[in-house]
C-alpha cells in the first residue's frame, strides 16, 4: 500500500506498479472530521475504481478532537510540522 497520496498520485503510482505485476492494494489518508480531504479531492472515487481499499488514520485529529489542546497552555501547545494543524 501507500501512504497519503493524492488522486493524480495514485493512479500513476497504482499504474506504474500494476504494469510490473505488483497491484497496489491499500492508501492510507488522514481522514477525520476536520481533515477531510481525501472525500473532497476525489482521492476516495479514485480508489474505488481502481479497487484499492482506503484506510483513514488519525481520526481524533491527532488529539485535537479530544480536547487535549483546549486552552492552548504553554505546557500543550499544537504540534508544529508533519503533526500540526
């Protein structure tokens, strides 16, 4: 499988593998309620058409939806990079 690929990504990704005889069976996205880009970009219909099973990580936004960033105290800031928001 891959890991956070966009539409235009996977299909030429899928097709270049698939063309060497290794089918790309999964995509792993960030999909919760506030990261839901994978719906909007189209990357989900991508998908089903080409028989690759989406898997959504980080449904609690990386804790954000949890409340443990509530107050923003200097102790609990946001994540900075690749984890922020």
């Amino acid at each position: 499988g891959v890991s956070n690929y966009g539409p235009r990504q996977l299909e030429k990704i899928s097709n270049f593998m698939r063309d060497r005889g290794i089918p790309i069976a999964s995509c792993q996205v960030q999909l919760s309620l506030l990261a839901q880009e994978p719906l909007r970009s189209g990357l989900l219909d991508v998908c089903q058409g080409m028989g690759i099973q989406p898997i959504g990580y980080s449904p609690l936004t990386l804790g954000f939806l949890t409340g443990k960033y509530t107050g923003l105290k200097p102790a609990n800031p946001l994540p900075k990079g690749p984890r922020g928001f």
